[in-house]
C-alpha cells in the first residue's frame, strides 16, 4: 500500500526552489478557528490568559486578516462568462 504524502493530502504546493504554498481556504480556516476558540477563553469558569478587551482585539484581528485574504483571492480570480472566459455572446 502506497502512503499519499502529507503535500498531497494538505493541497500544499512546491514551486521550482522548494518554497511550500497552500490553499488560502486552509489558511482563513485557521485563521477563523483560532479566533473561535480564543474568543471561548474565560467563558469556561477558568481565569483567562488576557483580559476580554486584549481577546477582543485579537480575534478581531484574526478575522480581519482571513477576512482580506478571501477578499484578495476574489480580486485575483478571474470571473468567467459563458464557456470561454468571457467570449459567450461574441461572434
């Protein structure tokens, strides 16, 4: 049985010099997870680590920053019209 490596399995990419890309879904996934789980610290009964105001700023940022991502992968995706990237209706 032949193992899938981790690369594949992730989405992650290689370019020619060796650098390591990934999906920016993964990444604003992350990004909005760790705020999820930060924003819950406190409400458990136990001390939290930083006060609610330091949280707050902190998801936020967490969110702002997946939120300019997803808005900078929709910038640089091409929208198509019709079956030939924008030639529908041209003849």
């Amino acid at each position: 049985m032949t193992r899938t490596p981790p690369e594949m399995r992730l989405g992650v990419a290689r370019d020619d010099d060796g650098t390591l890309y990934i999906p920016a879904q993964q990444v604003t996934d992350l990004l909005r997870g760790l705020a999820g789980q930060w924003q819950d610290w406190g409400h458990d009964g136990e001390q939290p680590v930083l006060d609610r105001d330091t949280l707050q700023l902190l998801t936020a940022a967490l969110r702002d920053a997946a939120d300019q991502i997803d808005v900078e992968c929709i910038a640089r995706t091409r929208v198509r019209h019709g079956h030939r990237d924008g030639e529908a209706g041209r003849q």
